[in-house]
C-alpha cells in the first residue's frame, strides 16, 4: 500500500476519531486531523493515539480559508466530516451552525481542492438526506426529501460536491453512511443516551410511540469502509454515492428494551414523551452498491456492537459523565 497524507476533518469527533485511530493502527498514512472542538469535538476521543508520530492534530475551523488552504495544498486526500451532527439541535436552537459548517465549510475545502488538488475527496454525506423510506431498502437513486434543517444542509453538502465533480472533476467521493453508534459517541445521540440514562437509573425517554427504526451501523465497521474507498480504484468511484448500511433496521422501542435487558434494569425506566418533528419514520439501507464498488460489508451485528458499547460506556463513566456536565453547563449560560 503507498503511503498517503490523509486530512481528516473533525477528526476528535466520534466517527473522525474511529477513523483517525483505525488509519493509524491498520494502514501506514500520515494522518492530518483538523477539528474546531465545538462543544462535539473532544481531545479525549484521540487519547490513545495523540502522541502518534504519524498523527498532526490542527485546532482549526473549516470555514477559515487561509488555514484550509495551507492545509489542503499538504495532503493527497481528504475525508470531510467535519459537522454539526445532533438533527434534536438542529430543529430546536436554529439552523445557521448547521449551514455554516455542513454547507459553507465543504463549500470552502472543495475550493481549496480546485486550487490545490489532491488525489480524492471524500464526502461524508447522511442517509437523512432520504428522509422516509419511500421503498425498502433505499438504494442510492431514492428522492432526496430532507425532513430536518440537518438533513437539508447535509443535502446541500451533498449535492454541491457532486456539482464539483461534474463542473471541474474533482475527484469526489459522497457517501452516506446510516446511523452509527459505538463508543465516544456523545450521550446526546439516542444509543449512548439509552446507555447512559439506564446506568444513571433514569428513565429512558423515547419520542411518540418509538416506532421510528433506522438502519444502525457500528462505528469500526464505518472505518473500514472509509479505509475500502482509500484502497478502490478511483476511476470506478468518482463522482459516485455509496450508501454505507446493514440491510437491517430496528427501532428506537426496540433498542431501549435492548439497554435494559442487557444492563438488567426494569422495562418499567422506558417513558414516552411526544413526537419528535421532522422525525423520519423508518430507514433501511440498500448494500448492494457499497459490496460491488468498494467489496465493503459491515461485519458487526447490532447484538455485539450494543454489547461492546454498552460495555465502553460502563467503563468509561467520567467520559460521558463530564460530556453531560458541559451540555448543562452549556444550556444554562444560553439560557
Ligand atoms: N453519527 C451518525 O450516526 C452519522 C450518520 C450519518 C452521517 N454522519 C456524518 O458523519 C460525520 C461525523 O459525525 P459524528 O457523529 O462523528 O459527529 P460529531 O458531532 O461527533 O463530530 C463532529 C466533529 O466535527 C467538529 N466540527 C464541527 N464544526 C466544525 C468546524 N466548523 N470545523 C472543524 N471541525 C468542526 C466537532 O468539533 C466534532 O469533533 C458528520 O458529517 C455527520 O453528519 C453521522
């Protein structure tokens, strides 16, 4: 394999991280992780790996153009996840981070590339783009009907570095990966808040019935398919969208049941509150693109990957503990 030099925005996130961790201990790249450290952002998810002589971390935002482009003009590939993740958050407190950094921050790294080339640019992109499924499952040609501010920025995103690789050919890659879930991920996300409040003996709160199911992939399972488009032969690639999926989908019902018996806590902590808006009802992924361009296949059924998650979060309490103490801190001072 021929050594790279790997940008990786967001990268103390936590797919980033995964990602970042998974280069630096499966393939032999340098890695460049730029990240701004919003309140998302966090240098404990790098912990185990930031003293790593091929690992550079840049405390940096994707909307500032001088450091973009220095950065951009150092590397042979990008992988942009850098974003405003949390659909809740998108919906409740306003759009504009949203699209500053989903929209405007892309925006500027694909500028960079027109100036700067490199050899491919990957897109994490979303599967809330899809909205509902209208057919099951959603191959990569279903109707784009965003239902979040979320999902629209991630869109746009989408749609404009696909627009780069039409107009200019750039060497775009746009994936759109369906709900992840694993360790590092912030307790705010329906997985780890499951986890977190059924340790903490709260109740689990789910919206409306609990029907809504998505297609959940576990985090490492995302890193090696990333790392399966690094290793794919570019021509058969550019300009394409992969879904990244299991075929599967449970629902948010379901996974707190999950939770608690796997923690042994009462089914009685399940509490419903009302509907979430712009709440998109069921998401299952079609993998029949990812296996024949990238040969990729998630490997992880949801039992072992909520077991081993579950078990990070028993073991890593101060981890999320002080995850929840900054968004209340946070939410306070805003208030
Ligand atoms: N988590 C999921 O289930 C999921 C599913 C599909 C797609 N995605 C996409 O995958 C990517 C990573 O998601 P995640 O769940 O790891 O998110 P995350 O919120 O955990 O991490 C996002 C990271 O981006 C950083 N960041 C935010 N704004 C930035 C800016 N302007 N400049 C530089 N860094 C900035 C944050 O500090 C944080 O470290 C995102 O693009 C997200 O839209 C996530």
């Amino acid at each position: 394999m021929i050594k790279k030099k790997i940008l990786v925005t967001g990268g103390a996130g936590f797919i980033s991280s995964s990602f970042v961790r998974h280069l630096l201990t499966k393939t032999p790249h340098d890695v460049v992780s730029l990240d701004a450290l919003t309140y998302a952002g966090n240098m404990e998810n790098l912990t185990d790996v930031l003293g790593h002589e091929r690992l550079s971390f840049v405390h940096g935002d994707i909307r500032d153009r001088d450091l973009v482009g220095d950065i951009v003009g150092q590397v042979d590939v990008i992988v942009n996840a850098a974003a405003e993740s949390h659909v809740e958050k998108s919906i409740l407190e306003g759009a504009r981070e949203f699209v500053t950094t989903n929209v405007e921050g892309t925006q500027i790294l694909l500028d960079a590339v027109r100036r700067r080339p490199v050899e491919r640019f990957v897109l994490i992109s979303s599967s809330e783009v899809y909205g509902t499924a209208e057919r099951d499952p959603m191959d990569e040609e279903h109707a784009l009907n965003p239902r979040s501010p979320y999902a629209a920025t991630k869109a746009g995103a989408d749609r404009l570095a696909y627009a780069y690789f039409v107009t200019y050919g750039l060497p775009i890659v746009i994936l759109r990966p369906f709900n992840n879930y694993g360790p590092f991920q912030h307790p705010e996300k329906v997985v780890p808040r499951f986890i977190t409040q059924a340790l903490a003996d709260r109740p689990l709160t789910i919206h409306g019935d609990g029907h809504a199911s998505r297609d959940w992939l576990y985090v490492e399972d995302h890193a090696e398919a990333i790392d399966a488009v690094l290793c794919t032969d570019m021509d058969s690639i550019a300009g394409e969208v992969v879904n990244l999926a299991t075929g599967a989908d449970i629902s948010v019902s379901q996974i707190a049941s999950m939770v608690l018996d796997v923690l042994g806590k009462p089914a009685t902590l399940k509490e419903h509150v009302p509907e979430r808006p712009g709440q998109v009802h069921r998401h299952i992924g079609s993998t029949d693109k990812a296996e024949r361009l990238l040969g990729w296949r998630a490997r992880v059924s949801f039992e072992d990957g909520l077991e081993r998650t579950i078990a990070w979060y028993q073991q890593n309490r101060l981890w999320w503990e002080t995850a929840l103490r900054a968004e209340r801190t946070a939410s306070r001072s805003a208030s």
